[in-house]
C-alpha cells in the first residue's frame, strides 16, 4: 500500500501529537522523494534521514 503525501510538513516546532503522526507516516526504513532541493527532512521533522540526489530529484532514506 502506497501512501502519497501532497504537502510537506515544514516546521520547526512540532508538537508531540505531530512528532506521533511524523513517526507513523515516515517510519524507520522510510523513503521520502521531493523536487524541492531546499527541503531537509533532518531539519523539518524527527529521526535522521540520508539523501541523494538523481536526474533533480532528491531521495531521503529515514535510518533512526
């Protein structure tokens, strides 16, 4: 099952009900893939994330 995410998250200050739905959404082992080159989910949301980037498109992998 596929879930596709229409907006990004972008705050800095999420709440613990956020970080709770973050968690659920984007667990460990997750994948997150954007356009936007400015977007840093290790500055937006919670866990640590690893990127590369590919024909302008950047893939964030959640490792923690």
């Amino acid at each position: 099952m596929a879930i596709v995410v229409k907006k990004e998250i972008t705050t800095n200050a999420l709440t613990s009900e956020q970080i709770k739905i973050v968690n659920l959404l984007y667990p460990v082992g997750t994948y997150y893939e954007t356009s936007n080159t400015n977007f840093n989910p290790n500055k937006e949301w919670v866990g640590s994330w690893s990127s590369t980037t590919s024909s302008g498109i950047v893939k964030w992998h959640r490792t923690a």
